[in-house]
C-alpha cells in the first residue's frame, strides 16, 4: 500500500487529500498539521474550512484511508509520498521585503523530513513557491541524506476555493514537474499513477521542475491580469456611460478571449493572485528584467486603484464626508461560497472607510467576528502567517460592529456596501432594507448583483461598478 502523507492542512492540502483519499481507496493518507485546533477540527463534526462538498468528501473517507494527524513526524517517516502544503508568506522585513516569498515554513518542514526520514521519499512541492524552491529544498534534503534518496517534484494545486472539489475531481489539468532524470521519471510516474485513478490521462502535464513551478505563478497571473483589464476598462465605462457588463459580454464572444473571468469587481483578492504575482515581479527583478516585473506589478496596482476607486465613489457621493455615519457592509469573504478572508478587498475597503471616520456594520453569512476584527487590525502582509503561529491579536477595531444578519447590519445606515457576491445579498427584502435606512439611502455594489433599476424605484441612490451613473453619482464627481 502506497502511504501519502501531507503536511499543511490548510486550504490547499485538507480538500485535496481528501479527494486523493477518495479516488485512491488503495492509499492511505494522512494530513499532518502543527496546529493542534486544526487537526482536531478536520476530526470534528466542524471541519476547519468550509467548501462546498467537502464534508460529504471528508466523511466518506475519514478513519478508512483519510486520518488527521499532529504527529507530524511519525507520519513523515512513514510515508513514501510527503506533500508539503505549508504556508509561504509574503516577507515582511528584510532582503526582498514585501515581494519575496519567506520560505522559513518550508524551510522547517523541509530539515525535519531530513531529520526523520529513514527510506526514500518522494518530496512534492503543492504549496505555490517561487521558481527554483525545488533546487533549494534538494540541497536541503540531499545535504542531510544520511543515505536517503529523495526526489523533488513540483506539483502545482490550481483549484479555486468554493469549486475545489469540483475542480479536483475534474481538473482542467494535472501538472507534474520533475527532475530529467530515469529517477526523476520514475518518481513523476509515480505521482501520475496517483492521479491516473480519476483523470485522464491526456489531462496529466509533466513538464521539467522549473516550467512547473513557473506555470502557477504565470496562470494565477494571468488570472488576475484578465481581471484588471475588464477593472481597467470598468473606470472609462463609467466615465463615458457604457456598461461594463455590456462591454465585456462583447469583448469574452471572441473565442480566442472566451468568457471567463472577465466580472468587474471592487478588486481581486485571495491567498494567491497578490502574493504570486508579487512573486513573479521579485523574481524578475532579480533575473535583470526590471521592464517585465513592471508589466506585472501593473497588474497590482489597478487592483488598489478599483479599490480605493471604491472607497471615494462611497465618500464622495454622501457629500465627501462619512465620518459618524454607520455604513453596512455586506460580504467580507474575498468571493462567495468561502469564508476565506485572505486579501480580500473588504479589507482594504473598510479601513478605507474607517479612515474616513465611518462606523461600519459588517454582515458575511461565513466570516465569525473573530476573524472580521483580526483582518482589520492587522498589517498588509500579516494574513499569511497563522493565527496560532502569530502574536496574540491587537486591540479590537472600536468603530465596528459584527451582525448575523444583512437587515440588522443596514439597520439605520446611510450606505450599504456590497463587497462579496453572495447569492443571499441578491434575494433580499431592499424595501425593507430602505424603510429601515437614512434618507438619501445610497447602495454600493461591489459586485454588480442587484437589480439596480429595481433598487432605484424604491428609491435608493445605486452605484454599480462600471454601469452608467445615477445624475446624483454625476453631479458628485469621485475625489481623484
Ligand atoms: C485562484 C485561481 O483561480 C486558482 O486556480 C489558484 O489555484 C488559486 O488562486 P482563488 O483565489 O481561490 O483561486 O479564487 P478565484 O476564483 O480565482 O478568485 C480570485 C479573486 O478574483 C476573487 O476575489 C474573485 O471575486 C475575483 N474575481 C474573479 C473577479 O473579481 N472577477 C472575475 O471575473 C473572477
Ligand atoms: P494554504 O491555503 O496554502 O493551504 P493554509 O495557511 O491554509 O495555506 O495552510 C497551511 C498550513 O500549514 C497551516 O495550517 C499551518 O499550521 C501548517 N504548517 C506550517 N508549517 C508547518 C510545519 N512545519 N509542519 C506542519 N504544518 C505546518
């Protein structure tokens, strides 16, 4: 029986080896994590994350061939397949500060398989790292052998939280890259024979380490860059009264564009676009490519732009000031059907707001308070390393208040800002909402999921991204 074992099991290696587990009821599979509360959520009734499918996945499985286990060691030593899915931050001092990625967790987890390992292993890289981490953690490794053979692959996660489990059992691809070697294949081979249980074939890539780590990094880029061209083109539609949706309708009918990923939005966020493309940026500047790691970082900056473009659109249209005004935020998430708040532009757009004095009110049917005060106390690039890995939070943000429910959170409010695309937030009562609000009572939607006519003859005064502006927006110009 072929044992896998994964350490990290965090987003990216809990759905992922559960779905392993699933189609391979032949391997055994254990998900090793430092954190004692993790491991015993994924034990409980309570699982740490929630996606959509994966409880059903997870007890399908879990005390057959799936175990959750803080015996990090045991279970490394044992294994013949080590995943390693641990968190790689963005640095926040030192060389590379605010780009680089700090691999320290790698690093750590890279000495202590040296230190246990006692038969050779096959080492796979699943946590997005930059290019040429494999070279690193092979010196590591093989510096510290003792006589074990290890072999390194890279085998990039390109799921999507909310549809991971769908994309994990109907992956677009399966990218392996290895060392071009006959022990390299051999042990790329062995990984594919892994996947082989459920995708085709003709769906697993192998490719050599390098074009598989820089494969991540460019897909997640250009990603992200799709979405800062239609946030691009959202501003001029605004300024020159096309529609967003209209436009990038039109534009995604060209087969070679296609349709997706092409929805206007107050900004991108997620543990993966910033953080990889920062990477990318880093990574060409140290190669001497200074005009390329513009390009990218362009990519960045309009994501900051479309949010602090919301952030004016709110303050300015309620007579340039919101300072002692209660604004409701609806949706904290970074996008629905996840209550991950890794860079999520909620962040960003409420401590925009909370500069400005406002008193905002935040209702997200996934995100617990806990969580909502912690993101907004903490630094830019704080997020990435865990909570329990972390010092104890700061103070708590006094100008917020959490709710359970939309109607309590615009209870009285002058403005409602929709920041996560939440199907709910596109059923419920606005009459109600408006009743229940100051007058003039604004909407703000950051998703583009209202009926903004609909909203307009109750009365409220809608801002939708990129769609043409009510007269009041018109005469109240955005602070530039
Ligand atoms: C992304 C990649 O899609 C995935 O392949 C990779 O493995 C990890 O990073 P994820 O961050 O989970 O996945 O979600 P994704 O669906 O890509 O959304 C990222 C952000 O872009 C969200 O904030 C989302 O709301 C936003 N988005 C997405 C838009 O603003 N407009 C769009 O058209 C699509
Ligand atoms: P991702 O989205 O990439 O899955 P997460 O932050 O959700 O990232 O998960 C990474 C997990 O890795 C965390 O639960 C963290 O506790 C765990 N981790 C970090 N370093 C180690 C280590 N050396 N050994 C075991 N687990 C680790």
């Amino acid at each position: 029986m072929v044992k896998i074992c994964c350490i990290g099991a965090g987003y990216v290696g809990g759905p992922t080896m559960a779905v392993i587990a699933l189609k391979c009821p032949s391997i055994e599979v254990v998900v090793v994590d430092i954190s004692a509360s993790r491991i015993a959520a994924w034990n409980s009734d309570q699982l740490p994350i929630y996606e959509p499918g994966l409880d059903d996945v997870v007890k399908q499985c879990r005390g057959k061939n799936l175990f959750f286990s803080t015996n990090v060691e045991v279970h490394v030593a044992e294994a013949d397949i080590i995943f390693v899915s641990v968190n790689t931050p963005t640095k926040t001092r030192g060389l590379g500060a605010g780009k680089a990625a700090d691999l320290t967790y790698w690093e750590s987890a890279a000495r202590m398989i040296a230190d246990v390992s006692r038969s050779d292993k096959i080492v796979v890289e699943k946590s997005t790292v930059p290019v040429k981490t494999a070279e690193a953690i092979e010196k590591i490794l093989t510096h510290n052998s003792k006589g074990v053979n290890y072999q390194i692959l890279s085998n990039p996660e390109f799921l999507a939280e909310g549809t991971a489990i769908q994309d994990l059992f109907t992956p677009d691809r399966v990218l392996i890259g290895g060392r071009e070697t006959p022990e390299g294949s051999r042990a790329v081979q062995t990984l594919k024979d892994v996947y082989a249980h459920w995708v085709p074939e003709d769906r697993i890539l192998t490719t050599n380490l390098w074009s598989a780590e820089l494969s991540k990094l460019a897909a997640n880029a250009f990603l992200a860059q799709r979405i800062s061209s239609v946030n691009a083109i959202s501003a001029l539609c605004e300024a020159t009264g096309a529609n967003v949706s209209e436009v990038a309708f039109a534009v995604g009918k060209d087969s070679r564009i296609g349709p997706k990923f092409l929805n206007a939005s107050v900004g991108f966020g997620g543990s993966c676009f910033q953080k990889d493309i920062l990477n990318l940026v880093y990574i060409c500047e140290c190669n001497g490519l200074p005009e390329v790691a513009n390009y990218w970082r362009q990519v960045i900056k309009i994501n900051d732009y479309q949010k602090s473009r919301f952030v004016n659109r709110v303050v300015s249209s309620m007579f340039n000031t919101v300072s002692g005004k209660k604004i409701a935020v609806l949706g904290f998430a970074f996008k629905k059907d996840t209550g991950d708040t890794r860079e999520t532009p909620a962040i960003d757009v409420c401590k925009g707001l909370l500069g400005d004095k406002a008193s905002i009110s935040i209702y997200d049917p996934q995100v617990t308070e806990e969580q909502i005060r912690r993101d907004l106390a903490m630094n830019k690039f704080d997020w990435d390393h865990p909570a329990h890995l972390q010092p104890t939070s700061p103070a708590a943000v006094k100008q917020v208040s959490v709710t359970w429910d939309a109607y309590a959170a615009a209870k009285g409010a002058h403005g409602v800002c929709i920041l996560t695309e939440w199907d709910e937030f596109r059923e419920l009562d606005y009459q109600r909402i408006y009743d229940n609000m100051q007058k003039p009572a604004f909407v703000f939607d950051g998703r583009n999921v209202v009926d903004a006519e609909k909203l307009r003859a109750i009365g409220f005064i809608v801002y939708s991204i990129g769609k043409p502006l009510d007269s009041w927006l018109k005469d109240m110009p955005a602070i530039a």
